[in-house]
C-alpha cells in the first residue's frame, strides 16, 4: 500500500482523569474520503485538534505526508496542506464572505509584508475566493458581511475558507450538523466533487451521509478505535452497533 | 460593530478643513495661542492615530503608548543637550529609537493577550518612566529644557508658530494616508483579521505574532514622531511625558473618537484637549466634569463621536 497521508501513532490526550485519545492510532489512504464517526464525547474534535494542532498531544506521533509534524505549529501546517473546518463555526464576522476566503487564499499566495496596495482590488485572490465560493454554492454571497449568513451559509463557508488553502488534506469536523436536508445533500455532492482531488477526514453523525460519502471509517469511542473498515463492514460489526449504531437503529 | 473598511466618511475632509483654517483665524484675530493650541491638539493626534493602529485595527490595548512619545522626546531633548539640533539627525533617531523599543518590549508583550497584555505593557511604561527620571545628567525627574527647536539645513524653521504649524499638519496628513493604505493592504488585512478571529487566521496559515509585532513597531515609530515634534513645541522633555496617565489619555483619545476608523482617534485627541482646556479654566478639579462625560458618550455612542457625527451627518441627508 501507497504511504498513507495521514498517520497517527499512540496519540494520547487526557483532560484530567478523562483519556479523550487513548494510544490512539490511525492512518488515512490518500485521495480517499475517510470518515470518523463515534458518539458525543468519544473525543473526535479534539482528534481533529491534534492533526491540525491547536492542541498538542500529551504523547504520540503525528505524521502528516511523510513528515512527523506533533511539533509543527498550526500556521505552518496549513502551509504543508492541512485544512480543517471547526465543529463550532469559526469565522471572521465583520469580514465579508469574499474576504473572508480571500485572506485564506492570500497566506497561501506571496507573503503579507505588503503594507501599501490596496488588497480589495487584487484580482488573483478575489478569482481563487470566488473558485471556492463557487465550489461550495456561495457566490451570490459574497460581498455579505459574514456574520449576517444562515448557520448552513456558515458552515459551508468554513469550506470555502478551507479549500481557498489549497490543502492536500481536508479536515471536517461535522460540517451537516444543523444544516436543512438540502443543504445536506447539497454538501454531499459538493464533497463527492471533491473526491480524488483532496483527501477528506470527515467527522460527522449524519449516517446517511457518511455510508453515501465514505470510503473507509474507523469508529472512535472513549478515545480508541473501537472497529475500522469499509462502510459495509462497519454496518454489520456488531461491536460498533453495540456502542453506537445500537442507538441510530433502535431510533 | 467596527466595520472591517470603513465606507467613507466626510470626517477626514471636515478635520482637514478645519485645520486648514486655523492658521487663517488665528491670523485674523491675531491670537497665537489658537495656533500654539492646535498645533500641541496635531501632535497628540499623531500619537493617538498610531494607537489607533494596533488599538482599533489590531485589538493590542497597549497601555505604555506614551512611552514612545517619551522615547522621541527625549531623543531630540538630549541631542539638544549635546549641542545637536539637526532635524535630520535628531527626527530620525527618535522615529528608529521608539520603533526599535516598541519591536524589543513587543516581542515580549505580544506573547501574552488581554489583561496580561494591557498590564506588561504598563509595566514596560513605567520602567521606562522611572528610567528617564533617573537620567540626572539630563533633569532627571525636573525634565530637561531645550535652548531651541530643530533646525532643517541649518535653518531654525520651527520657531516659526505658523511654519511649526504646518509642518505638524503636513505629519497628520501623511501618518493618516501611510496609515490608510496600511489598513486596506495586505498587511492590515492580516491585522484585522487577527482582531477578528486569531483561531481561524493562524488555522489558515498566519502566525499572528509576527505581524502584529511589526504593527506594534510601526505605531511605536508613529508615536516617536509625535514625540520628537512634542519636544519641539514645549522645548522641554520630562518623564511625564510617558506617564502612565499620559497612556490613558491617548486610550481615551481614541476611544472617545471611536476605535477602528483612524480620523476617530483625530477627532479624539481634538475633542479631549479641547475639552479640557475649556473645562480647566473653570476649575482645576475638571476630570470630575469630564469623566462623566466620557463615560456617557461611551454608553450612548458606540463607535464614538465620529459614529455620532456619521449618523447625524446621514441622518440629515435621508
Ligand atoms: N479543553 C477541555 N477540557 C476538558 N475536557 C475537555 C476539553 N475538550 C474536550 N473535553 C472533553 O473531552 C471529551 C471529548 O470531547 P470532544 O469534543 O473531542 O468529543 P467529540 O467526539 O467531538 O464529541 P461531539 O460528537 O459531541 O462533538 C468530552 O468528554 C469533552 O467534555
Ligand atoms: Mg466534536
């Protein structure tokens, strides 16, 4: 097998008593869509936390495109193609929605030591903002101010911001939670454009999406994976239907 | 909300109009201190547009900002003392010398945020406080007088109210368009954007601290420049001039005129100078009068004065 682009070894991170990643390990398989699913609290965001590295693992090792990256601060990470969107919405408010992805176009093309031409008016960032707007179906948008969008408006330009990187890897942390189920789908076939292009990490509890979208899953629980494998396999694992999927069908 | 660009005001026109017209009244009226007044009322201004910067766009509340004014201050104060009264030596050595403190004590304060921020920067403005107060050789705590005012090729241009005057002004007007075109670059964009969401911009590639750092030493060289025209005008400098209350003037300043606009922080140091000056010459006690003032313009006038003044101004065309 292909070097995996993501690799996690023994990852550990506890809150106090709490193990939220228990010798945590994983790997990713480039240009697939790979989804983590697991009940609340099984400590998916704060996995998402340590790949992208707003929180640093207590030990383990986090590999990322051949390279160890566990002490790699999280800017520079996303200069080496990691992106994430945040389970709580996370954006700049008072920009508006094309700035909003221009300036994550911008970290990505030149540096930001220029202190005298007018931003607004280069072309090549705004083009690359309105590529991904265009991707995510949030062109008519684009001058809004940010904060003034719908909750399923701001989820989708989470992607938009995070795809203006130009990641090699896409890290989404529920991004259908809340959303209506058009926006849903919509989001299912905008990843499914996706696929092939850009890796996907997926955290998400919509099980419909997951089986439509993933080509791997691994279940996450108590900060282990409990059961990984292909979408079929994981439907008919019966320790996962026990710790998880128990609930969804009984429902 | 501060808008992320301001659209745009007739505030920056109105100012310059009214400062442009001061040197003709005071002409008229033959009243120099008018003139004395308001050239003191640009050189703060200056000052409070640079905290403006990092304050309004950038959210650092620095809380030593009257340092770099003192640093400037005392760069064209001591070189005065030696005998040096080149401009052109003494004007850029207080720009480098404010901007090189502000990089130095930034690096150290720009790791922390906040309150942390707001009281290590208080802390680095009183030691410099106390370190210009035990310079003996230059007036230590009595501060130090000049026996003239800078001088450009070898001509004593400033002692000329109305030149000194224009000088300031022509200092307002750039520091306000360099800031402009910093605020709407690149640059300032990161800088807002940090004001905005530090977690998203460094998830999409920046490391904050780097320009913010730079944004603190650009304020700091603003900041010396005022300070170096500040000499000039009172030929003096004193260690009051970085006290920790002349750094919480120039937060009043800019947020009395209203954060994040740039021409707010002009209108500010306008209207607290003017403020006090008229009010001062009724009572002494007149921060009794004044403290009230401010604290209902800051209730009822979010956004300040020039919000209030933008408001009315529109609210009258419409
Ligand atoms: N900073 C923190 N301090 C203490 N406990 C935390 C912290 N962050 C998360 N936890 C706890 O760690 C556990 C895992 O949290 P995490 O957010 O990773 O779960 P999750 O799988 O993403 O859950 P959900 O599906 O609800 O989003 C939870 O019990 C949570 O309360
Ligand atoms: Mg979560």
């Amino acid at each position: 097998m292909a070097e995996p682009i993501l690799a996690l070894e023994g990852v550990c991170k506890a809150y106090g008593a709490l193990a939220v990643s228990d010798d945590l390990s994983m790997a990713v398989a480039r240009g697939t869509i790979h989804a983590l699913i697991g009940p609340n609290g099984a400590g998916k965001t704060t996995l998402v936390g340590q790949i992208a590295g707003q929180i640093a693992p207590d030990a383990g090792t986090v590999w990322f495109d051949g390279r160890d990256i566990t002490r790699v601060p999280v800017h520079a990470r996303s200069h080496l193609g990691l992106a994430r969107t945040f389970q709580i919405t996370s954006v700049l408010p008072g920009f508006t929605v094309l700035e909003n992805v221009a300036v994550a176009a911008q970290a990505h093309a030149g540096h930001s030591f220029r202190f005298l031409r007018p931003v607004a008016g280069e072309r090549a960032l705004n083009d690359r903002a309105m590529q991904a707007l265009e991707t995510v179906g949030l062109t008519a948008r684009a001058p809004m101010p940010a904060g003034a969008l719908s909750h399923g408006e701001k989820r989708q330009l989470e992607i938009a911001i995070a795809l203006a990187t130009g990641p090699k890897l896409l890290l989404l942390d529920e991004p259908m939670a809340g959303t209506g189920r058009e926006e849903t789908e919509r989001l299912v076939a905008t990843l499914q454009a996706l696929r092939g292009s850009v890796t996907i990490l997926l955290v998400e509890h919509d099980m419909q999406a997951v089986f439509a979208l993933a080509d791997r899953i691994s279940v996450l629980d108590y900060g282990r994976v409990i059961a990984e494998g292909t979408p079929d396999a994981i439907r008919g694992n019966p320790e996962v239907r026990a710790a998880y999927l128990g609930e969804e069908d009984a429902a | 909300m501060i808008r992320a660009v301001p659209s745009r005001s007739p505030i920056p026109l109105m100012l310059l109009i009214a400062f442009l017209a001061v040197p003709a009244i005071a002409g008229a009226s033959d009243t120099s201190f008018l003139i004395v007044m308001a050239t003191r009322v640009m050189i703060f201004a200056i000052a409070a547009l640079s905290l403006d910067l990092i304050l309004g766009y950038g959210a650092m509340v620095s809380f030593g900002h009257a340092v770099f004014i003192g640093i400037g201050a005392y760069a064209v104060g001591i070189g005065a003392a030696h005998e040096i009264y080149d401009g052109l030596i003494t004007f850029p050595i207080a720009i480098l010398a404010a901007g090189l403190f502000a990089l130095i004590t930034g690096a150290i304060c720009l790791r922390t945020r906040g309150v942390y921020f707001i009281m290590i920067t208080l802390a680095f403005g009183q030691m410099a406080y106390f370190t210009a107060s035990s310079l003996s050789a230059y007036g230590g705590d009595d501060g130090l007088t000049m026996w003239g005012r800078s001088e450009f090729f070898g001509v004593a241009v400033l002692n000329d109210p109305t030149v000194f005057y224009v000088v300031v002004l022509g200092c307002l007007v750039a520091c306000w368009g360099f800031a402009r075109a910093l605020v709407s670059s690149r640059f300032g964009r990161v800088i807002r954007g940090v004001r905005e969401n530090r977690v998203r911009m460094q998830a999409v590639g920046y490391d904050p601290y780097r320009y913010q750092l730079v944004a603190y030493g650009i304020a700091g060289m603003m900041a010396g420049l005022s300070g170096a025209l500040l000499a000039n005008h009172a030929e003096f400098v004193s260690p009051a001039y970085m006290s920790w209350q002349r750094s919480g003037e120039l937060i009043i300043m800019v947020v009395l005129g209203g954060m994040g606009s740039l021409h707010g922080a002009v209108l500010g140091a306008v209207a607290y100078l003017v403020t006090e000056e008229v009010l001062s010459h009724y009572t002494e006690h007149w921060r009794v009068i004044f403290g009230p003032m401010l604290i209902l313009i800051v209730i009822y006038a979010r956004g300040g004065l020039s919000r209030l003044l933008d408001r009315t101004g529109s609210g009258a065309d419409g």
